[in-house]
C-alpha cells in the first residue's frame, strides 16, 4: 500500500445551465485560503481568467497568481489532466471538476472513483441549484432529480433573488428528493471555502501565522467593488475531535456506517494504537464516500487521533462524545486485535498492481455508484 501523501481530493460540480457554477468557482479560486486548486473545465471562457492574476499559459494549462492551476480539456483528456494536476511538482491540495460541456456528472464521479491514478480521491458531487429557476428547470429537465439523489452537497444558490418562502420551499422538495443531503444557501456562490477546502487539518500551515496576502486584499476589493458581503456566514459546522487514547477500529466503523447524512465531510488522522503500531491512518469520508489511507508514522510525531468533522445541522457535542466513545477503555476485553482492522482495511485504497493479485469479488467501494 502507497505511504506517500494523502491523495487530493477530486471535486465534481455541477448544476444547470446559469445556475452559477462558475461564479463558484471564481470564489473559491479567490478566496483559495492557501491551499493551492487545480480547475478543470472545458472551456476557459467559464472561468473569466482576466478577473485574476495570470502568472503564464501553456498550451491549455493557465497558472494563476495564487498557485492554482487551470486546464481547459475535454473528457477524453480527462484522466491525461487529472496526472499533470497530481504531479507532486505541482503541489496541488484539490481538484475540481466543472461537470458543464465535459461529461454528465455520473459518468465523472465514475470516473474518478474507477481511476488508477493513485494520489487522486474522490471528493464529493457538489450541485449548484438556482433558487429562483428551481421549479421551472425541474419540469424541463427531471433529470434534475437524479442529479440532486447522487449529490453529496446542495448548494442553493440565489437566494438573493427569491423570497424567503421560495427558498424555503426549494428547500423541503430537495429535502424530499435527496433526503438527508446537506444543503447549503448562499448568494453569488459565495459558500464558505472551508466546506471543500481543509486548512484545519494541515499542520505545516497551522504553524504559520497567517498574515494578510495579496489574496485576501484581491478578494476584499473584489467583494467591495462587487457589492457583496465581505465576511462569510458559516452555513455549516466544523467540528474538531481529539483523542490521546487510541481507537477502537471497530467503534470506529460502526460510527461511521450510522455517521448522520448532514456530515459532509470528515477529514483527519487515525491511530488504532496496537492494532497497527505503524501506521496513522489518514480519513476521508465525503457524503456516503469513505477511504482511509494508511501512512507511516512520521518520526517524532505525537500518537494521536484528529479528526475534524464537517456538516450543516450536525450536533457538535454529540459528535465529539461518539469519536471519544470510540477510544479504548483500557478494560482487559477491550483490546483490539489484527481482525479488528479488517473492517478499516475494506476502505484502503490499494495500488492498481496489488489490486488485480488480490481483488476478491463484491468489495465494497464506499459509495453507491459502485467503482467500475
Ligand atoms: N442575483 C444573482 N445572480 C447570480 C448569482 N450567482 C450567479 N449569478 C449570475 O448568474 C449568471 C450565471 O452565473 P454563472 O456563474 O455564469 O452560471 P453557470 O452555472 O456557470 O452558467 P453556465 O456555465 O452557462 O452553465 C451570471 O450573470 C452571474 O453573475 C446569485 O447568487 N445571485
């Protein structure tokens, strides 16, 4: 199994035509907080790339100011992009995928969880709805509804423009097509970047003290000259568990088969103590997607668990008392053994080659479409 660094996360967006997709996009590559976001789309005019500091193009690659990448390709380049964008000389923290003109985003998300590129994973359906077109676009395309099933984020978008009642009722007939999905409101796109970006669990730039950048100053003056709101409401909670003891691996599978559907996300480090002494497994659940990535110990590192916990209307207290409950008792019954790891290992991503040696039939892949 692959020790390197945690794979980068493989967003799919989409949404209807005009339903702001790129204007999402443009925040987040604005408001990128650090991290550095590859974008792939299939045409460069989605991303009104004046608006931003362009630092050189390369045939159909355009890097930014702010370190991220943008490719212009179409889906049969897909997988050729996805292996420059992971290059680690790229240093790339996220990919995302701009559904529109590429592919339908079932055929994507199956083909990023089907891909054998192994530093990519995939990184959730996010579907951009406008809130004032909802009820006009659903009856000219039902497909609509499927989209919205497979979703593991809603973002309601517009809902400068439509009337609380409106957006409320958008609210309960998504609520009714993809029960349990978080679904975020927000205006212009603006969702808090924290929701698909991770700075809390990224300890090299924990330390740094973060200054005010070029970046933050671009965006600032953007929001001003663009008359919105320059600080951004939380739409979700982000909770943080720690625990010193190690976990139970099989506490651990079972809060995470029940883990409620509003947990977006969860991202973060695992110790599982003597069940295997060498490892820290890295987490990644997105939506009902889970995988755990299993890296050596670095050396001198404290032995813990982090986990941070990301969802809209989670119970924070709850969630932080079901991670502790998963920690060993120290009681003599509680000691997890090798078998104990077996539901873990389920979720481990292993390498195309030792894949096809040891594939058994009917594994689980950790998400509903299945992995081929
Ligand atoms: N009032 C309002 N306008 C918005 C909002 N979000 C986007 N727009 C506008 O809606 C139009 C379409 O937005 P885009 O971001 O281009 O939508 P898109 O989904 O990328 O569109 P396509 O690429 O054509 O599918 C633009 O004129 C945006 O400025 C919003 O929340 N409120």
């Amino acid at each position: 199994m692959s020790a390197s660094r945690s794979p980068i996360p493989v967003v799919v967006l989409t949404g209807f035509l005009g339903s702001g997709k790129t204007t999402l996009l443009n925040h987040l590559l604005r408001r990128n907080g650090g991290n550095r976001i590859g974008v792939v789309v299939n045409d460069f005019g989605a991303i009104e790339i004046d608006a931003m500091t362009v630092a050189g193009q390369v045939g159909s690659t355009i890097s930014l100011g702010n370190g991220c990448l943008c490719c212009a390709v179409d889906a049969s380049e897909l997988d050729a992009y996805l292996e420059k964008l992971t290059s680690p000389a790229a240093r790339i923290d996220v990919i995302v995928v701009e559904a529109s003109g590429l592919a339908e985003p079932e055929e994507l998300v199956r083909m990023v969880l089907a891909s054998e590129n192994p530093r990519i994973v995939y990184g959730g359906l996010a579907e951009v709805v406008d809130a004032v077109e909802f009820d006009a676009t659903r009856s000219r395309h039902p497909g609509i509804d499927r989209h919205l099933a497979l979703a593991d984020l809603v973002v309601l978008n517009k809902t400068d423009r439509a009337p609380a009642a409106d957006v409320a009722r958008v609210r309960e007939a998504i609520a009714g097509i993809a029960p349990g999905t978080p679904v975020v409101e927000t205006a212009y796109g603006r969702i808090d970047p924290g929701l698909l970006l991770d700075p809390a669990v990224r300890p090299e730039r924990e330390e740094k003290i973060r200054q005010l950048s070029f970046e933050d100053l671009h965006a600032d003056a953007y929001d001003a000259e663009h008359g919105h709101e320059a600080h951004l409401h939380a739409a979700y909670d982000s909770v943080s568990a720690v625990s010193r003891t190690p976990l139970h691996p099989r506490r651990l599978m079972a809060f995470l088969d029940t883990r409620p559907a509003g947990l977006y996300r969860i991202k973060g480090w695992t110790d599982f103590g003597a069940a295997d002494p060498h490892h820290r497994y890295a987490v990644h659940a997105v939506g009902r997607f889970l995988r755990f990535h299993p890296e050596p110990w670095p050396p001198g590192e404290e032995r813990l668990t982090q986990l941070v916990l990301i969802g809209s209307g989670v119970d924070a207290d709850a969630l932080r008392e079901e991670v502790a409950a998963c920690a060993l008792s120290g009681l003599p019954g509680d000691v997890p053994d090798e078998r104990s790891m077996w539901g873990v290992l389920r979720y481990v991503h292993r390498d195309a080659d030792e894949r096809e040696e040891t594939a058994e039939p009917g594994e689980p892949d950790g998400h509903g479409l299945g992995d081929d």
